[in-house]
C-alpha cells in the first residue's frame, strides 16, 4: 500500500529465486511447476490494481502456491505421480478460482508425497524428487503437502493450501515450523481436488503465522454448490478472534495421550500449556476414550476409500508408482466390507465422545507431532522410503481430526536440541474455526524467537 514495493517486484524475485532454489545442493524441491509468464501477468495486474486503489482482497499481490492435488491452470494435474497429469489443466479448483479472484498471484504447484499416501514426503520419481526441510536440508519436510510446507518455510510464499486426510497439511507444517489449518471436513471445498479418501480429507492453509491463516481461512471458508460436504455449514466468522486474554477458557488436555511422544517435544508442548493457563484460560483434564480403536478404524477408513478410488490406477500403473505406494495400496485391499463398516461405526462412537467433551471444554490440546522430522538416508533418494511405526508416530494426535472432521490448528512453539521445528495442536468443535484461531493467536506468542532456517529466501528484498 506504500508503495515502496509492488507485486511485480516481489514476483521478480520470486522468479529469481525458483530458477536459484532447484539448482542448490541438494535441490529444494517445493515448487514442482510453475511459468514465468504466469506469474508476471498476475504480478502486473495486481500492480496495476495497487496503483489505481482498487485491489480486491486482503490476498491482493500475495504470493502464494497450492499442493499438486489441486487443479491449476495451466499446470499438469499430476498429484504426485509420473502418470497423470499428461496434458495441462484447463479448470481451476475452487480453491484456485478463489484465490485467483482475490488477486493473490499463484506462483506454481508445490510437491507432494505420491498420492497422498505418506506422512515424510519422500517421493523419489522423476518429476518430483524430495523436497528438504528448510530447517535440515538432511530431514524431511513431512506429508503429504510437503512442497507447501516447505515453500512457505524457505520463505517462498507466506501462504500455501494443502489437503489433510491423515495429517498432511498439519504434519509438514509442524516438520517445518509454520502454522498449519485443518478446517472441518468440508469447511473448505475441495472440488477440483483428486477425491483421493472421500470421508477423511479436509482443506486448509499452511502460513507463516496464525492472522494469516485467519485471512486465507476467511477468504476461502464457504458453502460450495460443487462440493456437497459443506452445503449446510454455518457462517464462517472469526468472532472474538482478537480478545485480549483467554479468561473463561477451558483448555481440554488428556495427560496420558499428550504424553504419548519423545521426551524433547513433551517438555516445550508442557510449558506452551502452562504459558496459555498464565493468559487466564484453566486447563481440564478429559479423558479421550478409545483412541487406539480411532487410530486402526481410521487407517482402514482412509486406506480403504484410497484404494477404491485408486483400484485402476493400482492395476495399469503399478509398475509406475513408487515402493512405498504399491505397499499401502497392495496391504488396503486385506481390508474387507465389513471392516469399512464395522470402522465407520466406531466413527460415530468418537463422534459422540467428542460432543460430551466439548460440551465441557473449548478445545482439546496434544502436540503436533511425537518426533521431530526424520533424517533423509542416501537409500531413500533411489528407492524411496517405507516405515510404518514412524507412519504412526507422525500421525497419532491427527487422527482423531481426520476420523471424526473435527477443525485442527498446528502452531510452532520452539526447537529441539538438534534444531528442528515443534509445533502444539489445538482442536476444537465442529465449525469452531475462530476459537482455534483466538486460541493460536495467544499461542505464537510463546514462542520468543523464531530461528531462521538454513534455506531461506527474502522475496521483499
């Protein structure tokens, strides 16, 4: 608004620096598509509409990426693989029609796990490559949005939309140290996105801090006639968003399952609680029943609709889909009807546990994650990268979001030893949205120093 910079300017460097990044050793791998011209012609409007006081949004100039998932015009819809996406996308996913309606400037598609089907980002085809944590170029950015979580860390973009069916958007968010939103299942549409798991999969942002999830969420969070999951959603609206304290609040937390991970991550995600309970709010021990049960029903809820939708892709490309996605897919279809059946009934069960809850509490409280983003080994660049008790591990506080549609929010609250990113979750009832963000808002002021990664680009320089 000042003037001393324009979007043309910010999307030269933007520019300059996709052409620099995937030349680095090793190569940063966020962005896997994008077009120069593109970006300028979004840059130059944008320009124009600053010089002339008439800009369109809060997201007017601002850079920004979507996850592979998502149709973009003129990239190749290739969700992660080597197979699809052969020509280029002529229809924009609703997400991308909003954001290109509100003026931001779409500077590519990020990276991401193949399919869907990993929580490290490791996807060793071709056209991809793994992308690094900015923060140790050595250690995974987490997944499935890993190119997202990894563009707005490296500085790329403040803001990138990701998909969570398992944790992806939240997880690469807390491996990389940014904030990351969950919205409830079918808050944001997802029209346009490759129905990959049609039960689990929620939309959302991943940014450089919290009011800017709230902008992107305010911007994107309404009923869309192409997505029916949303249609009967009350307003979005981010009430009391702003206030002052979190007096009156009460923060849920079950001890036994927030314990649940290393000794690192529990010590910081302690003392963020202890430093939301100094702002007013009290802290209420619940007992969240059955949680082994949410983490199995779940697995087989979104392996199985992942391997329904995926059943011919599995037969005509196998040969084409990395190790990793050939061992999901081929263990899903061990799953049987009535296992579907007998999950989705559990599903209703934690349903109701969940309403109980939150009729006594504001939120439920649990670390992001119960490790800190795992270590890239030479093997894993040729051959890829399976293992699943480091599957469960990233996953065991996003499951219960997934399974049940509930609203998550990933805030970054420190560092290990080693220097790596931890992140706290907040999540709260359905819709709740802007309690989530009040809540978040308090949080990231926990955190007294952010630590520059080691890559990090300064597109406003």
């Amino acid at each position: 608004r000042s003037g001393k910079l324009t979007p043309s300017h910010v999307a030269k460097n933007i520019i300059a620096v996709l052409e620099e990044c995937d030349k680095s050793t090793p190569p940063l791998r966020a962005i896997v598509q994008w077009d120069r011209e593109q970006i300028m012609l979004m840059a130059e409007a944008s320009t124009a509409r600053y010089k002339n006081k008439c800009t369109l949004s809060h997201l007017d100039g601002i850079p920004v990426c979507l996850k592979e998932e998502f149709k973009v015009v003129p990239y190749r819809h290739r969700v992660g693989t080597e197979y699809l996406g052969t020509e280029p996308e002529t229809e924009d996913a609703t997400v991308a029609k909003k954001l290109r309606d509100a003026g931001a400037i779409i500077i590519g598609v990020s990276n991401m796990h193949e399919l869907g089907t990993g929580t490290t980002g490791c996807n060793p085809n071709g056209y991809h490559k793994i992308p690094r944590n900015p923060y140790k170029p050595n250690h995974y950015t987490g997944g499935s949005s890993s190119g997202s979580a990894a563009a707005v860390a490296a500085g790329l973009c403040p803001v990138a939309i990701g998909t969570d069916g398992g944790g992806s958007v939240r997880i690469p968010a807390s491996f990389c140290g940014v904030v990351g939103l969950k919205g409830t299942f079918g808050r944001i549409s997802s029209h346009g996105c490759l129905p990959l798991s049609y039960s689990t999969v929620s939309v959302g942002p991943i940014c450089t801090s919290v009011a800017d999830a709230a902008i992107v969420y305010s911007v994107l969070a309404e009923p869309d006639p192409l997505c029916p999951y949303g249609l009967k959603q009350p307003k979005a609206t981010l009430t009391n968003m702003c206030a002052p304290d979190l007096k009156g609040l009460k923060l849920g937390v079950d001890w036994t399952f927030f314990k649940a991970c290393d000794a690192e991550v529990l010590s910081l995600c302690e003392k963020a609680v202890d430093y939301l309970q100094s702002l007013g709010a009290s802290v209420v021990e619940v007992f969240l029943p059955e949680m082994e049960e949410v983490r199995v029903a779940h697995g087989i809820t979104i392996l199985s609709e992942m391997r329904d939708f995926l059943q011919p892709d599995f037969n005509k490309h196998f040969q084409q889909l990395n190790l990793e996605t050939r061992i999901s897919l081929a263990l899903a279809c061990q799953f049987t009807a009535l296992d579907y059946i007998t999950a989705n009934r559990q599903r209703t069960r934690s349903m109701g546990f969940l309403q109980e809850i939150f009729s006594t509490v504001n939120c439920i409280l649990t670390p992001a994650t119960a490790s800190t983003a795992p270590r890239i080994h030479d093997s894993d660049l040729v051959a890829g990268f399976s293992d699943f008790s480091l599957t469960v591990r990233a996953m065991r506080f996003m499951q219960l979001g997934n399974f049940t549609g509930i609203p998550g929010l990933v805030v970054p609250v420190g560092y290990s030893a080693a220097g790596l990113p931890i992140n706290l979750q907040v999540m709260t009832k359905w819709w709740d949205e802007a309690m989530l963000l009040r809540i978040g808002l308090k949080l990231e002021q926990f955190r007294h120093q952010t630590k520059k990664p080691s890559i990090y680009y300064d597109i406003l320089a």
